[in-house]
C-alpha cells in the first residue's frame, strides 16, 4: 500500500508458508517444564529491511521468507 497515494497491489500470493501437505503439527510444548525454560510459543510476523525487502514468517514452522523489490 503506497504511503502518499492509498494504492493498493498484491505483490506476492500463495507463497509456501505453513506446514506441508500431509503433516501434522505437533501438540505445543510446555514454556516451562519442572523450572527449567522450554520453548517459545509459535509465531507469526512481517517485518520490513531497510533495503526495502520483507521478511514473513508463518505458522511458526521455522521459515521465514524473503520478499525482495525489483531493482
């Protein structure tokens, strides 16, 4: 979405986040388990570089995605 005009575009869909097809998530783990630190809860963000770029991450898999500008 442009900042100054409010024009909208999509410029990237149906991207591979996610689990693939026909695997199942596992149960979420404890954050704390017997006092000692377990795992961090799953997440989902977009974030925005400096250059430009966007980074994407989904379902908390572990991918995270790189959405560069044309130059």
């Amino acid at each position: 979405m442009s900042l100054t005009t409010g024009e909208r575009s999509v410029e990237a869909e149906d991207l591979a986040v996610g689990l693939p097809p026909g695997v199942e998530r596992r149960p979420d783990p404890a954050l704390l388990a017997h006092g000692v630190p377990g795992l961090a809860p799953r997440f989902a963000g977009l974030a925005a570089a400096p250059d430009g770029s966007l980074f994407l991450s989904s379902n908390g898999e572990g991918t995270v995605l790189r959405l560069a500008p044309n130059p």
